[in-house]
C-alpha cells in the first residue's frame, strides 16, 4: 500500500516540476516579449548601443529556443536541431533584411548573425544546467 502512494506521489511532483518549467519558459518568452515593446528603438538608458543594437538579438532567439521544446514533433526534440532551427530564422531574417525585406526590422547588421547564435547557446546552456534540473526526478 505504502509503495503504492509513494509512487502515486513521485509522479504527481515529477508533473508539478513539468508545470514549473513550462511556466518558466512561458514567463521568459513574455518578459522577452515585452521588454521589446517597451524598449523599442529610441531608448535611452544605459548601455544604449549594446541594447538598441543586439540586446533583442540575443534574446529573441533565446526566447524562441526554449519555446520551441513545446513542440510535440521527434524531429524539433533534440538540442542540435532545435538550435539549427531558430539559428536559421534569424539568419533568413537578417539576410532578407539585406535585401531590403524589412521584416522584424529593416538594418542589416553582420553582427546580428553573431547575436543569434549566442541566444541560441545561452538557451542551450540555460536548459542543459538548469531547466533539465526539473525532468531530473527519479520515478524507480
């Protein structure tokens, strides 16, 4: 009876860290989201180069790294693929921005190439390190 329980209970807290991660990608997603919006081109602030050139660059891609684990397809669940994938729209995004093509922006910058492949990685290590902390549960 008691195994029983324990493993019921084991399998309702693996669900709850499930919640926890989905949660928190979703809030990052969101903040990303709005920090964007509210920054928008003309800030001001500290570091106005570095956050008006590459900030959104860098987390955007970030951002959408970690969304994308929410698909449910085999081909997206791995780490290299995933990453290629949102390496890729922001490389086709720049590229046509080259081409005059403005779409979520209309400066072409080399660096951005760059950018997005660092918020790629960043997402990486920040689900290798700590969001895979929360499917570390062992069930046996």
């Amino acid at each position: 009876m008691f195994h029983i329980h324990a493993i019921s209970f084991i399998r309702n807290r693996i669900n709850e860290m499930k919640n926890i991660k989905k949660i928190t990608i979703v809030g990052i997603a969101l903040f990303v989201g709005a920090l964007h919006f509210l920054i928008g081109p003309n800030y001001q602030g500290p570091f106005k180069l570095f956050v008006n050139g590459y900030l959104i660059d860098i987390l955007l891609p970030f951002a959408l790294y970690l969304l994308v684990s929410f698909f449910n397809q085999a081909f997206i669940r791995t780490i290299i693929v995933r990453a290629l994938f949102v390496f890729l729209i922001g490389v086709c995004v720049e590229t046509l921005q080259f081409f005059n093509v403005p779409i979520f922006g209309s400066t072409f910058d080399p660096l951005d190439y760059l950018m997005y492949g660092f918020g790629v990685l960043l997402a990486i290590v920040f689900e290798t390190e700590i969001l895979s902390k929360y499917e570390k549960v062992d069930t046996g």
